[in-house]
C-alpha cells in the first residue's frame, strides 16, 4: 500500500511516475487532478492496468479554475520532453468553460468527459437526471471528505472569516456524500463536515463510477 | 489587527479619509465603513457622492485586485458586506437627493445554478452606478425573467452562470426572449467565471462582461447607445 499526502496533492500535487527514462518505454501517463490521485492509483491496481502511470496536479486549482488550462499545458509538455508519448488528462472540464477542451484539441490529448468529478463518479446521465432534485445539494466524494477542511472550510476561508458560513451555503439544504469505497472513517467525516456546515446529510456509494473506464481505454489506446 | 482600528476617522480630512474608507474596505470593516459615511454624510457631501467616490471607487480597487489574484472570494464577501452596510445608510437617502437613475435591470442566476455571490457583486455595483436593480435571486426560469422584464418595464436583463452545465440556459432564455418578439426590447448582459466573449456572441447575449466593473461600463454605454438610437429613430 502507498502512502499519501492528502495535504500535498492538495498543495502541489504528486508524481508517481517512475523516475528512470528506460522504465517509461511503452508506457502511458495519465496527468490528473490532486483530488483523484488515490482513487486513479487504486483503479489502476485493481483493474490489472499495470502500463499506466501518474502524475497529479494540485487539487487546490479546483477553487481558482483559470489557472488549470496552463498547469495541464506545462504537465504535458514536460511529460513529452520526459519521454511519455500517451498522455491523458483525468480532468473534467472543472469549471474552465472549454479551455480544457480546446487544450486538449491543440495538444492531442483526451480528458474525461462531463463537467465534474461529482458527474462521472456517480454516472453523468444520472447526475443529469438528478440535478432538479439536487439543487441543494453539496458534494462530497472520498478527497474531499478527507480534505474538507483544506479545501472547503480554510479554502473558502470560513476559518477566518465563520460569519460568510450563511453567504456560501444560505441556499443549500443537504451535503451528499459520493462515496469512493466503503470507508466508516470516511462516512464519519463526512457527517461531520455536513454538521459543521449545518446541512443534513445522505450518503451514497458511487464507487469509481466512470473513472474505471476512462483508465482502460488510456491503457488500451495504441498512440497516435 | 490592521492599522485602521486605531485612527480617528474624524481626526482626517475628506481626501484622508476617503483614502481610509478604501483601505476599511479591503479589510471589511463594516462598522468603520459605516461611520465613514455618517462622518461623509455630515460634513455635507451628497449621498450619491459618497456611493460613487468613497464605496464604489474604493470596491474598484477590491474588484480588480480579485481579478488579479491577488484577493480571493472570502475577501471580496467581506468588502462587499462592509460596502452592502455603507449603502444600507446612503439607500433612503439617494432617492431623496436627486442621484441620477440611469436604467433598470433584471438580474438572476440561471435555472439549476445556485451560485450567487458574483451575481450578488454584480447587482450591488449596478446599483452604486445609479441603476435601479431587480434581483431575482438563483434557479431563475426564463418565464420569470420574462414576466420580471415585463413587469418592471426593465432596460437590461442580466444573466449569471457559474456551472457548465447551466450556461447554455442564457440561450434558452433568449431565444424564448426572441420567440416572443422580445429580444430587441432589452440588452441582454452574461457573466461568471466559466464564460467568455464566444460564448456569450454564441447565445446571442449583447456583451459578456468579466466583472462587475465591467457590467457597469458596458451597460452605461448600451444605455446611452440605445438612448441615441431611439431619438434618431
Ligand atoms: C464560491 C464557490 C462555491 C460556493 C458558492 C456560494 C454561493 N453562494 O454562490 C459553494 C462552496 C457553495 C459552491 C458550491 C458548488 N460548486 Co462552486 N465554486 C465556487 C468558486 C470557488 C468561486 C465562485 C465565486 O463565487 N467567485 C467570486 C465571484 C465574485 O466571481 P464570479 O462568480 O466569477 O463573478 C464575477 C464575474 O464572473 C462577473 N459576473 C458574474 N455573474 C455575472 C452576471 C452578469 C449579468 C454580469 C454582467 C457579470 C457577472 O462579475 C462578478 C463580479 O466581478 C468557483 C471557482 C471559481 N474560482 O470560479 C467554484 C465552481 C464554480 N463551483 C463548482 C462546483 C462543481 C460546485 C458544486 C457542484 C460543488 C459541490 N461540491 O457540490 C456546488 C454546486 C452545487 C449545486 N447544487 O449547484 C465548479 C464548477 C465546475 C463546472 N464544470 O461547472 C467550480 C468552477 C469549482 C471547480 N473547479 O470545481 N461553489
């Protein structure tokens, strides 16, 4: 089992490439958010996807979603002068209103399809379908339950500042928990962080959702 | 602790001050915001002059310094809540003193969007420009927007998304807007974070406008460009 920094892949990111250039022959690079490191890795071992390495962006570019397009671009380029010709972005489109997608045109690259994390872990038509329903709802998923107070609470500063709690969330009813695996840890950390937020809270088990086949197809892909 | 807790705002002249109330401003300090504009207020200036040349002026600076990363949203929330508290005093007053009214606009964070602290920005700095503002709050269908132009006998529709997933709802609402020989009755102006100039070209919308200062100039000049059409016509 790998250890992670939950706080690094939030901050910096992380490279779980191999550091030697004869290791990278034949091999794909997925360059994907800080947010989904674990669960990549964890797909990648599960599923046998043995040709596949990663390497991952901060998470925190998630609250300033303008700067992701450049991040990607100098990921990528940095990965083709490292070696990598199989490069793929595990990056929705994140709020960057195509830019994401007009890189990956110029570059040659694919990403994973739909607006969000929260749509492709829990299937993009039945987030779809359930966006009337929702409209209250916050998401969490396995990172976010585990990084609740980096990334939302002190990344919405609402350690600075708790009066804002009710300018964020006055609209909002319940936090939904899309759960990754099956982690009690986790399920109560998401509690919690609903309770701080003073919502209610549901809990749903998504699992890797879309994620699975989106990293069968980076490692089945023959190159360009 | 900032510096700011310490001074005498009436110790300072206007100039000193009005300096002051910006710096109050960045920090959101809603209670010496207030008293600013009390002491303003007392010393004479017009309450319109105390909007424009202390709140607005001074929310410039926070808005353009958001723009540039170097302030982020719990500090723009901040400011704005001082500033909402500096123009909660200045309100009653304006509409007795003469402050010009330069148009009125319809603004809303579009259906299946509950994002609303950039809307919210939006519709008080329109207001501090002199625009009367009718705020239809988030999840806006476009039979509300509709009946809310029509109601208030509106200029300008301003429309807010923030999601992928709910800005191609500003083209439902102006093509229902066309459908019903409406489109030509309003300026239509788009923002949020994930839209761009194409983007609002592409659903027909009059101008996209990156920020709040933005909207402001752009409705000022598409007010007075319609204005001028209309007399010529
Ligand atoms: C703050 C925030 C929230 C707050 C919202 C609080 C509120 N009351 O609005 C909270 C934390 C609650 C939230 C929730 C969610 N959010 Co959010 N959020 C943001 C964040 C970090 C900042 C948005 C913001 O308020 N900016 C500050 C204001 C001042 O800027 P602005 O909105 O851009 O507005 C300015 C201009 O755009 C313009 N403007 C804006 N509107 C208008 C209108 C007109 C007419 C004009 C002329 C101009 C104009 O002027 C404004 C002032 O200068 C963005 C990321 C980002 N940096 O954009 C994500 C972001 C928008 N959120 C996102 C997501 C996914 C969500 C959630 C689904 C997340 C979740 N975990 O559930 C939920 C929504 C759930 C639901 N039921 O809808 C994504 C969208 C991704 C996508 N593909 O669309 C983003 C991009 C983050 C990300 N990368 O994932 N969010």
């Amino acid at each position: 089992m790998r250890s992670f920094d939950d706080a690094a892949l939030t901050e910096v990111g992380a490279d779980f490439s191999p550091g030697a250039v004869n290791e990278r022959a034949g091999r794909a690079l997925v360059i994907g958010c800080g947010a989904l490191a674990r669960e990549i890795l964890a797909v990648l071992r599960s599923a046998g996807l043995d040709k596949v390495d990663l390497r991952c962006l901060p998470a925190k570019l998630h609250n300033a979603p303008q700067q992701i397009p450049d991040a990607a671009r100098r990921a990528i380029e940095a990965a083709r002068a490292d070696g990598y010709e199989r490069i793929s972005l595990a990056y929705a489109d994140c709020g960057t209103g195509g830019l994401l997608d007009r890189l990956c045109e110029e570059l040659d690259v694919v990403r994973m399809s739909g607006p969000h994390c929260y749509a492709f872990y829990d299937g993009q038509s039945a987030f779809a379908a359930r966006a009337d329903a929702e409209i209250g709802a916050f998401y969490l998923t396995d990172f976010l339950a585990r990084q609740f107070d980096a990334v939302v609470w002190r990344g919405l500063g609402l350690d600075r500042f708790p009066d804002l709690l009710e300018d964020y969330f006055g609209h909002y009813d319940r936090v939904v928990y899309l759960a990754q695996t099956d982690d009690p840890a986790l399920d109560s950390a998401a509690q919690e962080a609903a309770a701080r937020l003073g919502l209610a809270y549901e809990r749903r088990f998504t699992g890797y959702g879309e994620l699975t086949g989106f990293l069968v197809n980076v490692s089945q892909e023959r190159g360009a | 602790m900032t510096e700011g807790d310490d001074i005498d705002l009436r110790a300072l002249d206007d100039e000193e001050l009005v300096q002051q109330m910006f710096d109050d401003l960045y920090d959101g300090l809603k209670p010496e915001i207030e008293e600013g504009v009390e002491i303003l207020l007392e010393r004479g200036w017009a309450p319109y002059d105390v909007l424009t040349k202390a709140l607005v002026a001074g929310m410039r600076i926070v808005g353009d310094d958001f723009r540039d990363g170097i302030l982020f949203v719990p500090e723009v929330l901040q400011a704005a809540k001082a500033m909402k508290a500096g123009m909660g005093i200045l309100k009653p007053l304006l509409a007795d003193t003469g402050a010009p009214k330069v148009g009125k606009m319809v603004i809303g964070t579009v259906k299946g969007d509950i994002h609303d602290i950039g809307k919210n920005l939006v519709a008080m700095m329109m207001e501090g420009a002199g625009f009367e503002v009718v705020d239809l709050g988030i999840n806006t269908e476009a039979d509300e927007y509709i009946k809310a132009l029509q109601d208030e006998e509106a200029d300008i529709l301003g429309m807010s998304a923030l999601l992928t997933t709910t800005m191609p709802y500003m083209k439902i609402v102006i093509d229902t807007l066309a459908e019903r020989g409406l489109r030509d009755d309003y300026i239509v102006l788009v923002g949020g974070a994930p839209l761009n100039e194409e983007f609002g070209k592409a659903v027909g919308a009059d101008a996209y406008c990156r920020d709040a200062a933005v909207a402001v100039e752009t409705a000022k000049e598409l007010i007075t460009r319609k204005h001028n059409q209309r007399a010529a016509s």
